[in-house]
C-alpha cells in the first residue's frame, strides 16, 4: 500500500478527526501515487494516523477513510459505513418519504452523497476515490433499500476537478421524469434530471415548517429565491393571505405553481426576476411585507469569493430590514460553508445600523439531521440561519 508522510504540524489536526489533507502538507511517498488508490497516512516520524484514499492532481489530495488502524478499507467497510448511515435515519422518524440516507463527511463516506425520493434513490460520487468504489455502493444501496431505480447525478467539480468520467444517467432500473414527495402535510413534484442540486433543497425540511410559526392569518409574506416554493407553501398553509415568490429560473417557477396545484394552495404571485432587483423596485413602491425569506444560492464557492459574498449577503439583509414592517420577521440564510454564522450575524448587524432598524434574534437553524456534521470539521457545516424580530 502507497504510504504518505505528512509535514510537522500536520498531524495534530489528522488526530483530532479532520479528514481532509493538501497537497503542500505532504512530506513524502513511499512511491510515485495513483490517483483513487489507498493510501496509509503516517506523520513525520512514521507514525500511523489513518486510511484514505489519493488523488495526487487535486488541492485536497488525501480524504481519511478511518482512523484506526484495524479497520482496513476495503468493501465491508464501505457497505457497513453504508448501513449504519440508513440507520441512523431510521432512527430520526422523518417525516418525510424523501430523505438524504448518505451526507459524504458527515456519514464518514467522503466523496458520496445519497438522497432518497420516494422509491428512488439519487447518487453523486463528487470525488475519484470514493468513485472507485462506485460497483459496491450500487450493490450495497440496492440490496439495503431495494429501490425501483437509481439516477447518477454529476457537477461540475467531479468533472473538472476530480477528472470524473461520467454522465447523467439512470443506473439501475428505472426513474420518472417526475417523482410526488410527501414532507410534513405538503406534497411536492420533484424532477431529478432537472432539479437542483439532487432535485430539491432536503436540509430545509424542518425550517421550512418552522416559517408557520411566524406566520399569522392575513399577514403578506415574500420568499426570496424561491425555488419550487417550499416556503411559499408553508407560508400559504400557515394563513398567509398573499405570497410573492421571487425566482430567476423559469422551470423552478413552473414547478412551484405546479406545487401549489397540487396542494390545492392559493395566493401565490410567482415572480421571474432578478431578486436583487426585484427588492429595490418593491422598496421604491413602498411595499412592506410581514414575513420575508432570504434563501440564496451559495455566494461564496471558495475562500477567495467570500468577501464579495459578504457585500451581497449584506445588500440583501439592508433590502430585505426595508421592505419589514415593525414586528415582523426577516430570515437570511447562507448555504455555504465558507460563509459562517458569524459572517451572517455580522452583515446582518451592520445592515441594521444602516437602516436604522432595531432586531431581535429568535431563531438560528442549520441543514436537517439527514445532513449530519462533524465538530471536529467545521467545513461540514453548511447551511445557517439567522431568524430576526424587526423592532
């Protein structure tokens, strides 16, 4: 087995659990690497920290599989990892027949998320290490869930980055254009090959009812990116009397009506639009709203792209203290891992200041417990939210 040695230093934060390791803190091979093999780590000195595997062209070269030295990697390992994530769920009693069943680091799995709609099952292999072990994952997910099918979706890094060859497609049996999922006392219509991310935003589950209890019969409401209308929805079915509903991508809005239909939900305007816009030209027509929610894209796709994101967080939480009327509430969220909750507390107050608006925090949320985080790795957690009474 190719062995590594890290740098001095390094080996502190590899015994803490941190499973990630990069190219410069490498200090030698014991050969010349091939990219998606195991590899054993050892500090400095020659000491073992763990099992993972390489790819020697990327900045995160090494992801640590275990910790300990006993437990080998090979394909038991890799079905038991599988095993115990589906458990974990079971155990959660979601109420939802849609589900993420494996969350990459979060499940000791990294390079492998696993989202379940319904009957069917969605599988991304977001690096190559993790992808050569591709045949037993499908094997171990079918006889563990016995799906009707299974559908391989690919991003951009895997193919970019991680040098992935591979297409969309159905792997095992077969997937309709449209699936209905159940969440809460809401159904919605997911399209895998179509949709966002897996085909719809899971680790807003529990947030996404949460917004009922800011709602009051009658109140105007305004959801921010959109999407397919999660938060409309729940908005609408808390007693809202109208909803605006803001989004750029014209299928999303499509569906969101569909979503509405089929609920049998009314007093939804869905709106194609540049939100940022969009909020400027509500403001100069002196809207206000009871309820708002900010739910952007990720801003910040990497460390470099954070202090332009912190500018749009911040003109967002200014437009969206506006457009509040006394005693109602705004939400902002970031779902990426490089902006932090501090991040957010910080534009959020520095927009107040701007404003002149007085806010009281009575919620933060983070992604549902089907995306579990490690403490140990602070990358794991993604999604934040910052929940505010407008005084």
């Amino acid at each position: 087995m190719l062995q590594i040695r890290v740098k001095p230093g390094i080996e502190d934060r590899i015994r803490g659990y941190f499973p990630w390791i990069y190219k410069p803190e490498i200090a030698s091979y014991s050969r010349k690497p091939k990219k998606g093999e195991i590899v054993t780590v050892r500090d400095y000195g020659g000491k073992f920290l763990g099992y993972g595997y390489i790819n020697p062209e990327v900045s995160i070269a090494v992801r640590i599989l275990s910790f300990d030295k006993e437990e080998k990697i090979n394909d038991d390992l890799i079905r038991k990892r599988i095993r115990d994530a589906y458990n974990y769920r079971m155990r959660l009693n979601i109420e939802s027949n849609a589900m993420r069943i494996i969350h990459s680091e979060g499940d000791l799995l990294p390079g492998l998320v696993v989202d379940k709609y319904d009957d069917y099952l969605v599988v991304e292999f977001t690096t190559y290490g993790m992808n050569m072990f591709r045949d037993v994952i499908l094997d171990a997910l079918v006889d563990l869930l016995k799906p009707k099918g299974i559908y391989e979706k690919v991003n951009d890094f895997a193919n970019r980055i991680e040098g992935i060859e591979a297409e969309e497609r159905v792997l095992y049996g077969e997937v309709p254009e449209e699936i209905i999922i159940w969440e809460h006392d809401l159904k919605y219509k997911v399209n895998i090959p179509e949709g966002q991310k897996t085909g719809f935003f899971l680790d807003q589950r529990n947030t996404r009812k949460l917004i009922r209890n800011f709602v009051e019969e009658g109140d105007r409401c305004l959801d921010v990116f959109c999407h397919t209308g999660g938060f409309a929805l729940n908005m609408i079915k808390a007693g809202a009397k109208e909803v605006i509903a803001i989004d750029i991508s014209e299928q999303a809005l499509r569906v969101g009506k569909e979503n509405a239909e089929l609920n049998g939900l009314n007093g939804i305007t869905w709106v194609k639009e540049n939100a940022f816009d969009f909020l400027k030209s509500l403001y100069k027509q002196g809207e206000m709203f009871d309820v708002i929610v900010i739910d952007p894209p990720s801003f910040a796709k990497n460390r470099a792209s954070v202090p332009n994101a912190l500018r749009g967080y911040k003109e967002l939480c200014v437009r969206g203290l506006k457009l509040t009327k006394p005693g109602g509430y705004l939400v902002i969220f970031s779902c990426s891992f490089h902006i932090t909750e501090n991040h957010l507390m910080e534009v959020l107050t520095e927009a107040s200041y701007d404003v002149r608006r007085q806010v009281r925090v009575v919620a933060k949320t983070f992604q549902d417990l089907d995306h579990p985080w490690i403490l140990q790795m602070p990358n794991t957690l993604y999604l934040k939210g910052i929940w505010v009474e407008v005084i």
